[in-house]
C-alpha cells in the first residue's frame, strides 16, 4: 500500500493510475462503517485509493476538532488489510495555505437540517471533497447513507460540476443493537452507547408506520418524538420528514420518497442518524450522466 501525502506526489502518481480507480475520503478512525465502502470500492475497481483528512474547514468553532478521534497507525493497518493501493493523508498547510479564499458553495440543501444546527459545515465539506475529487480523479466515489444530507449534497455538487464520476452511496451499517457506526460513537459510555440505540427505535417506529400505509410526515414526526422521549439521556436537536431530493419538510402527505432523520445529544456525544422512505441507495437516482458510459452508479 503506497502512503502519499504530498499533493504534487498525489498528481503524479494518480497521471500513472491504470483501470477504474474508486475513492474513499474518510476522516480516519476507521471503523467497519468506513471498511464497508473500502469493500465496495475493492470489489468494483482496479484501484482503490482511501484519503484520511480531518477537515478543519467543516468544524464549527464550538466544534470537536482539537478532540476529534485519531488513530493513524490502526487505519493504515486496516485499509491494507483491505487491499487499499494508495492511503493519501494530505496535510492541512497544503490544501488551505495562507491566503486560501476559494470555496466552493451550495445555494439550497446546505441549509437544511444540519446547515441549520451548524452554519458553514458544508461549505467546509464541499470544498474539501472538491478538492480530494480534483486530487484523486475517481470514476466512482464512495459515501455512506448514514450521512445522508452530506451524501445527496455531494450528488448535486457532481451533477452541477459536471465531474467525470459516479457518486456511490451505500447502506449505514450498524452496531447490533442499532446504533449507526460513527467515530464520534468513542464519545460514549457503556451506558450511554447502549441508551443511544433509541435513535434507530425511533427511525424504525417511522418506517414500520410508513410501510403499514401512514403517509401524513407529521404523524411520522410525533411517532419520533414520543420514542425518543422515553429515554432521559436524549436531547433531541431535531426530528424530521423531509423531501428526499430537496430536504424540504414535507408539511403535510408524502407522496413521493422522504428522508426521516434527526439528531439527538446524548452525554458528549452529537449523534445524527436517518432511514430512506420509499428509496434506498440502490433505487435512487444518482445523476450519473455526467460519468463516463458503462460506470456503476449504485
């Protein structure tokens, strides 16, 4: 596995690159949620490239990036054992030096939902996967359903761009009593990792409705509310029904697919957690006209 951290090097080395290459841009502490894309990558191209990078553009400044979780030396060793060929770990001072002034924005989707709890994170993701796509040059990209908002933003970015690539978004994997995987999970207690299972009770109480008939979002919503209601430790920033390509709140029937999410505090950790509502990956359009002929799309 070739590790590259310089930029020139990356440029170079990727003008070599034979046969499909598929990306994976994390912001390291792997786990099996970050492994499952690396094996969806390897399956599907020649080469596999996996970028540890934690953005500093995308923290808020109340955020968690001084405490963010960083295990280089365990990621390295899992991305070989996956058979990743190239691990790029670019550094900050190079893809913002001084002066940096350029970014790229969306005008509508980074509003929503999580836009609204933290101004200015897409821009920072936006711009750094801009960058990492400009970097790498992939035919296919690798996001995960868990961050759902992020990975239908990074679908419009590619269509509106017109990037020569397929956005590939893949099902949330999950610890066995639901929780979705996330590196912010290490935030957690025991206790409190066991307690914040109620997330995926109340997204699977909205879909059980949802598959029974119930097409009224605010009654969706309240089936959410009352779940999570029930476990003290919750403190709930937002519960929502959104439309699943405009990530408007549905205010009334839902007559096409929607985006059931929410994001809840528990001790120090922030967890976000969704379920697509008549959709899955697999079904949803991803756009891919801009790709070249004959690329996987989902």
């Amino acid at each position: 596995m070739k590790q590259i951290s310089s930029l020139a090097e990356m440029h170079q080395v990727r003008r070599n690159l034979q046969g499909r290459v598929g990306f994976v841009p994390t912001m390291g502490y792997l786990h099996e949620g970050h492994l499952s894309l690396v094996r969806r990558a390897r399956a599907e191209n020649e080469v596999v490239i996996v970028s540890i990078f934690v953005n500093p553009t995308q923290f808020g400044p109340n955020e968690d990036l001084d405490s963010y979780p960083r295990d280089l030396e365990r990621d390295r060793t899992l991305l070989a054992q996956e058979g990743v060929d190239i691990v790029f770990m670019p550094r900050a001072e190079d893809l913002y030096p001084p002066g940096y002034q350029t970014w790229v924005t969306l005008e509508d989707l980074p509003t929503k939902l999580e836009g609204t709890q933290r101004p200015g994170h897409f821009r920072g993701v936006t711009t750094i996967v801009t960058k990492l796509f400009n970097l790498t040059r992939p035919h296919r990209a690798y996001f995960g359903q868990k961050d759902a908002q992020q990975a239908l933003i990074i679908r419009r970015l590619v269509r509106d761009l017109n990037f020569d690539l397929a956005v590939v978004i893949c099902p949330t994997v999950r610890e066995p009593h639901g929780l979705a995987m996330s590196s912010r999970n290490e935030y957690l207690t025991p206790q409190e990792r066991e307690r914040a299972a109620v997330l995926y009770r109340a997204l699977r109480r909205a879909q059980n409705a949802y598959e029974a008939g119930e097409r009224h979002a605010e009654v969706l919503r309240q089936l959410m509310r009352d779940t999570l209601a029930k476990e003290p430790l919750a403190r709930v920033e937002y519960v929502s029904i959104a439309d699943l390509n405009t990530l408007e709140e549905i205010p009334a029937i839902i007559s096409g697919s929607a985006l059931a999410s929410l994001a809840v505090r528990i001790g120090k950790a922030r967890l976000i957690d969704n379920v697509w509502l008549g959709a899955t990956p697999s079904t949803l359009d991803t756009d891919s006209e801009n790709a070249t002929p004959g690329r996987s799309t989902t």
